[in-house]
C-alpha cells in the first residue's frame, strides 16, 4: 500500500554504467542516446518508486549536453523528484561522468523528464503527495511548476491531436 505523503529522499536514484566500446562512435565518444537511455531509466526508476505503480514517460524537457563522455568512463546518472502533480511527476536527472581511475569527475548532462503513473488497465493513476524538506527543495519545485505550467501552455497550442496509445501487459 502507497503512502499518502512522501519525501524526496524516499525515492531518490542513481544509475550507474562503464561506458565500453560499444557505447560510442569511431571517435571514442558515447552516444547521446545512450546517455538519454540511462536518464530515462534513472528517472523512470525514481517515479515508480514514487508511485509505487509502473509508469511512463511522457516529456523529456531540456536534455542539455554540455561536455562529451568518452571510453572508459563511469557514468552516473543522479535522479531525484522536483514536482509531483495528481498522476505526473518530473523528474531532474544528473548526469555525471567519472574517470574511474583518478576519481576525477565532470558534470556532463542534465535533463528534466515527466512521467506518469499507470494502472493495470494502463490508465493514469494518482500518485501520493511530495513534501518539501528544505528550502532548495521548495525553490526546486517552484521552478518545477513553472516547467509544468510551460508544457500545459505547449500543448494547448499544439495542432496535432493525440490518442492515447494502448498498453498491453504481457
């Protein structure tokens, strides 16, 4: 059974790979996608531990990437909770890459993503409250609104028109 209220701690995440060959292109720099990937999992993880139902994911705001993550790297992607509505909630993810050997770390990529919470009919369920702890947490999630209330405008003005796609359980 899901708590009513919860903390930010509760449902922080981090993720973390070696970045290998295969993670990269012929100049030994990891793709981007790799990079959303882990994001999207760090985040994905944090909400539903949140929600403590599946969830998906439905905006990727602002993935910015500000330096290249070569071979050879730890990547950690650090996730946390920002803004939690009646069945979404956004996501910051952090991503930091490490040099395993001398300890050395950069911060490479950040990226806010929104995720809503599922039933097993795959409709949208509620999601339990988020308290604030401290006064980053409270600024965070002012800007978290700000963010929420940026896409909700986005969307009233946009001219496609969306279904909402099955989800079939397996």
């Amino acid at each position: 059974m899901s708590q009513a209220v919860k903390r930010i701690a509760d449902s922080k995440f981090t993720l973390s790979a070696l970045m290998g060959p295969q993670d990269a292109n012929s100049h030994g720099n990891v793709h981007g996608g790799i990079i959303m990937k882990m994001a999207d999992e760090a985040g994905a993880l944090v909400a539903m531990r949140h929600a403590n139902a599946p969830v998906v994911t439905v905006a990727v705001d602002s993935m910015t990437f500000l330096e290249p993550i070569y071979v050879g790297s730890l990547v950690l992607c650090h996730a946390e909770l920002t803004y939690v509505g009646r069945t979404s909630m956004e996501v910051c993810v952090k991503v930091v890459a490490e040099n395993p050997l001398t300890g050395a770390s950069r911060n490479t990529n950040q990226a806010y993503l929104v995720y809503v919470a599922i039933d097993p009919e795959g409709n949208p369920t509620p999601v339990p409250e988020l308290v604030y702890e401290t006064p980053e947490e409270e600024l965070g999630a002012a800007e978290a609104q700000e963010r929420q209330n940026y896409r909700k405008h986005q969307k009233s003005k946009s001219s496609l028109t969306h279904e909402r796609p099955t989800i079939q359980s397996e």
